[in-house]
C-alpha cells in the first residue's frame, strides 16, 4: 500500500500538496502570531493601504486586514473540515450499510438520496440559516454536512456493491463472519483511497457552500472567517473604492485552496481508481 | 413514452417538491423563535433597524396563524402553495412575495439557460476533441488550462472578472441587466445592450463550469474511441467528421445529459451568487435583499423557487432522455 502509495505521487498530487500547504500553514499556525488588538475599530487608519505597520492595510473601519484573514483561516477551515468530515462518515456509514445489506434499508437509503439530490442544498441552508440566529463555524459545518452527505452516500453505496461481489467476501461470509465485521473491517479498508478522494471533494463542497452563505449574509459576524471578509467587502464597496487589498486576498486565498484541493482529489482518483489513467 | 416511466418520474417529482416544502416549513417551525424575529435580530446585530418591525412580526405571526396548533398550520401552508400564494413581501407591502420574484424571473431564467447552454456546448465540443484523433494539439491544452478554472466558485470568478473588464478596463457595465434610460423596444440596439450586460455573469459561470464538461466528455470519449461502431464506420469510409458528430458525440453525449441534470441545483445555487456579485436583477438579487431586509416571505419564495426550478428541469431532461436513447424506451 505505502509503496503503492509512493509509486504514485503523481505531479498532480504535488501540485495539489504544494498550494494547499501554501494555505494550510499560515492557515494554522498564522493565528499565534496575530494581535487580537489589531481588530479592534480604529486600530490603524481607516481604509489605509498596505504599509509596514499593516502589511495587507485596513478596512473601512480602520481593523487591520492581515490580522483578521490570519484569525479567520482556522474557522474557515474548521467549516470545510467539519463540514466534509461529517458528510463523508454519514455518507460511508449509511452506504456501506445500505450497499452491503441490500433489502428495504437499501431502497430506503437510495429514494432518500435520490431525491435529497435534487433539492438545492443551498435552499435548505438559506433557510437554516436566516431562521437559526447564531450560527458558529462548527455548526455550521454540521448543517452543511446535513444537506451534503447524499453525494458520498451515493457513489459509497455504488463501490460497495461492486466489492461485494468479490470471492474475498463469498469466503468471509462461508466462514461466518458478521455483516458488520465484514463492511467496517474487510470492505472499509480497501475504500481507503476511494474514501480520501471522496472526503477531499466533500471538503471543497463544504466550503463552497459556507462561502455562498456568508457571501449571502448569512454567517456569524462575531467570527471572523474569509467568506466574512468578502461579505463585508462587498458591502464597503470595496472594489468600487479601489480598494484591492480588501477583497482581493481572501480571494486569492480560496482559489490557492481550491486548486489544491482539486489537484489532490484528482491524483486520489486515479490512484483509487487505477482503470481511469488509460482513458 | 412508456406510462411507466412517465408515472414514475412524475411521482418522484411530486414527492421531491414535497418533501422539500415540508423540510421548509419544519426548519421555520423548528426554531426556538419566530424565524422573523431571528431575521431582525440579526439585522440588528448588525446595527441596522428595521422600520416598524413590531409591526411585521405582528403581521407575520398572523399570516402564519402561529396560534393555531402545528398542523393547522402545516395545512394553511401547504393550501397556500398549491394556491401560488407565498405571501405578502414585508419589504415591497402589499405587493405579494410570488409578484417580486416572477418579475425577477425572466433575467435568471435568462442568464441561466445561456450559460448553461453554452457552457454545455463548448466544454463538451472541447473534451471531446482533446482524445479525438488528428486535432490540433491546442484542443488538449485548452482542456487542461480550463479544469482549475472548474475548481473555483464562480461569484469569486465573477468578482476578478468584474474588476479586471469592468472597472479596470471598462469593457463590460459594471452590474444592471440594462442601460438605465435606455428606451426597450424590439430591436437590435436592445439586444446588444442586453447582451453587453449579460456578457460578464455568462462568462463568470462559463469559465468555471466548461473544465467540468471537458473533463467528463474526454473521459467518456475515450471509452467510446474504441468501440466496434466506429471502427465500422471508418471501415466503410465515412469522413472523420460525420464519424464525429453523427457516432461517437451522438452516445458519448447521453451520459452527460444526465450529469447535466445532477449538475443542475449547483448551476442554479451559483447563479443566485452570481448575480449579486453584478446587481444582475434576477431571483438571486432579490434574495439578498430580501436577506438584508429580513423580508421573510421573499426568502422562503425564491428557496422554494429553487427547488421548482431545479425539480423541472431535472424532469424535463429525463422526459427527453427516452428520445436520446430508445434503449430506455422500449424498457419496461
């Protein structure tokens, strides 16, 4: 498996590593070094163009823009990791089950998410949203992963049902091994890699949708997050003032985030699925 | 058609708008306050009030009847829809909610089935003649430059894009549908203005969805390059491009018109992001001033307009898909 592994951290994949690492360590780590009092109104000049002093310069309200993405990084990232994290256990939980087990909880299963994936998440999580009144990041991961999980149900499901067939299970199950034995430890280890492209894509789904609420209006202002900066951004007219290190950053940062993201998702695809390399 | 299919697709349909307007009215009913009241304070939060506000919860509390027993209400809701009665807009008072979005309508459907359109076509055309034999080795360059652009959202595209023709370059109007004072008549100068002005949020969702098409139409192509089909077709003489288009596109395209059915609430939910980003004065910009205004009503209308949209043209694909393939036809 490692060597395996090794054999195929293809140029994509270190592409993919490279920009999200470019984020991920200032992401984490950048939040020690930054000055709560930095956020405070007025802590510098007001809209004040990046200086010595305020290396990304300030918004409109004089809060310096360097300490708000570096305090705003790790809830962003909570809401994709949350968010992702959660979905992808439901979905391999509720697809594996429902693969491996077939019958009514299968159809069950199946009729949720067909018609779970034809209703917009974003719809329910507007309404989520605008009717709950405090939303912090880690809820918010959580009620993305409500209207998310279908997906990684669905194409978890489908990988089961392909393995199941495999002599390797016809003999665990002639040797009386228990349907729960057999899915979480015969059939989980083998989705492994399957699983990490699954969780990468869902992470990217988690943000995308935290992003569309908070640029909507609908995130907690009392956390600083990135989806945040652009909401508030575009209500300071920001970019019709010229003020490009208000808006810009958080931008740049999310499409360094979802270019490695997607890097990395596509080199765990052909390693999870060997076949799609000779297409 | 098949009256089974048909039946089938119709319920799963009803059951899908359903189940989406209940899961609407339970979120509202779940809440440990009046939704609206949630609404407001968060407008005031955020240091802005609400004019009369006692007055519209007041207003609210008594459209939804919040007295009566949960079923009662869930009834009245549910009577109301089948009715196309959202109710009044607490911004726009005593225009009704359905009111303001169907004036909207037009510019999203508008915007959405052209770049959804061209979207589709370019991206397929590209990924599909990246593994065709003997094209230009540009086409292969073309799909790999556009699949990052798939990675990113669109409104953020969209913003770059608003800065850099927009305001930088003045190419494009910075947001707006129209000219304002421009006179409306049928004609060509109308045309182009609208289009001026559609062209930025067309180009905002096409950059970003035509990697996605490229990417499965080279995938999908690849697999049919081989098949005995088209080695019989080129056995008997046919020109390359007739092979093209009236073989290989013809079965490489049925599986990505159901993806263009799956793909179609993630279409829908940019869009609505897309047209803040442009003041484009579609459903998506009423939402977020409906949002800002805490105009309960309008937020809940154009939700549940989301799902309708998304539930009909996931049904009319699949209504069609039986022309595309007779296999599914003649399937019982």
């Amino acid at each position: 498996m490692i060597n395996r592994l090794r054999a195929r951290l293809s140029p994509s994949m270190w592409l993919g590593l490279v920009l999200l690492a470019l984020v991920l360590v200032p992401g984490l780590f950048g939040q020690f070094f930054a000055d709560p009092g930095q956020l405070r109104l007025m802590a510098g000049g007001i809209s004040a163009p990046p200086s010595p002093d305020h290396p990304l310069g300030t918004q409109n309200e004089g809060r310096d823009l360097l300490t708000y993405i570096l305090k705003g990084m790790p809830n962003t990232l909570l809401i994709g990791l949350v968010g992702g994290g959660s979905a992808v256990l439901l979905g391999t939980v509720l697809g594996m089950l429902a693969g491996y087990v077939g019958g009514p909880l299968d159809a069950l299963v199946r009729n949720t998410v067909d018609i779970g994936l034809t209703i917009p998440p974003l719809a329910i999580l507007i309404m989520i949203a605008a009717s709950f009144p405090v939303v912090t990041p880690l809820i918010m991961g959580l009620v993305i992963a409500l209207t998310s999980w279908m997906h990684p149900t669905r194409v978890i499901r489908s990988q089961v049902l392909s393995l199941r067939e495999r002599e390797f299970v016809l003999l665990l199950r002639l040797s009386g091994a228990s349907p729960l034995h057999i899915v979480f430890r015969e059939l989980l280890p083998n989705l492994i890699p399957f699983l990490a492209a699954t969780f990468v894509n869902a992470v990217a789904t988690a943000l995308l949708a935290s992003i569309g609420l908070e640029v909507l209006g609908l995130g907690s202002f009392q956390t600083p997050t990135l989806g945040n900066l652009i909401y508030f951004a575009i209500i300071g007219n920001a970019m019709w003032l010229g003020l490009w290190w208000w808006w810009l950053p958080p931008i740049v940062i999310f499409i360094v985030l979802f270019m490695g993201l997607f890097f990395v998702s596509t080199a765990l695809d052909s390693l999870a699925n060997p076949r799609l390399e000779q297409g | 058609m098949n009256p089974r299919y048909l039946g089938r697709r119709l319920a799963t349909f009803l059951l899908t708008i359903f189940v989406a307007s209940t899961l609407n009215f339970a979120i509202t009913r779940l809440t440990p306050q009046d939704p609206i009241a949630a609404l407001l304070g968060r407008m005031a939060s955020r240091g802005r009030t609400v004019e009369s506000g006692g007055e519209i919860v007041a207003r609210y509390r008594e459209r939804l009847g919040l007295d009566a027993p949960l079923a009662q209400q869930y009834v009245n809701y549910l009577r109301d829809l089948l009715q196309g009665d959202l109710g009044y807009s607490l911004a726009f008072f005593p225009i009704k909610a359905e009111a303001v979005i169907l004036r909207a309508l037009p510019w999203t459907l508008g915007l959405l089935s052209l770049a959804t359109l061209l979207a589709f076509v370019i991206g397929n055309l590209l990924g599909a003649l990246a593994v065709w034999p003997r094209v230009p080795a540009g086409f292969r360059w073309l799909v790999y430059l556009s699949m990052p652009f798939s990675a990113i959202p669109y409104y953020l595209l969209a913003l770059i894009l608003v800065y850099l023709f927009a305001l930088n370059w003045s190419l494009f109007p910075l947001g707006g549908s129209f000219t304002v004072g421009s006179d409306r008549g049928l004609n060509l100068e109308t045309l182009a203005d609208l289009l001026h002005h559609a062209a930025l949020p067309v180009l905002s969702v096409v950059l970003a969805v035509v990697g996605f098409w490229a990417l499965s139409m080279r995938g999908i192509m690849a697999t049919v390059l081989g098949d005995d089909y088209l080695i019989y077709a080129r056995a008997r003489g046919l020109r390359s491009r007739r092979i093209f288009s009236h073989y290989a596109m013809r079965n490489a395209m049925l599986p990505q018109v159901t993806a263009l059915a799956i793909d179609f609430g993630r279409l829908i939910s940019g869009q609505v992001l897309v047209e803040i980003i442009f003041n484009y004065p579609g459903v998506g910009w009423v939402l977020y001033n409906a949002l800002r205004a805490a105009d309960f009503f309008v937020i809940q209308g154009v939700t549940l307009f989301m799902v309708f949209t998304v539930a009909v043209a996931t049904l009319l694909l699949d209504l069609l898909y039986p022309l595309l393939d007779p296999r599914i036809r003649y399937q019982s």
